[in-house]
C-alpha cells in the first residue's frame, strides 16, 4: 500500500487489532517518501495522537 496521510488514519484501527494486546506508543514513518507533502502526515499522526490511539 502506498503511504499517504489519509492511509494513516484509515488503516490505523487494522494495526491496532494485528498489535493487541500491545500499544501503539510511536508511529513511526520507514520510509522518507511519501504520495503526501510531510505537514499533512504529520497532522494526520498527530489526529491519532488526539483520538488516543497512539501515544501513551
């Protein structure tokens, strides 16, 4: 799947369930290019943040 903001916050819930029963603390990006500018998938990072489904 090709990274962009929107991807982030659509497949966040799928991760989630693969992880449990362990936290997501840090989302972090692997690779350096995206199909998003950098500052909409930062914000799309710091939604989940907001929303408590990363982060501790």
């Amino acid at each position: 799947m090709f990274r962009t903001a929107s991807n982030i916050l659509k497949t966040i819930d799928q991760r989630i369930e693969a992880l449990t029963p362990y936290p997501i603390d840090l989302y972090q990006v692997h690779q350096p290019w995206g199909y998003s500018n950098e500052k909409a998938e930062m914000e799309a990072m710091a939604k989940l943040v907001e929303e408590k489904k990363t982060g501790i």
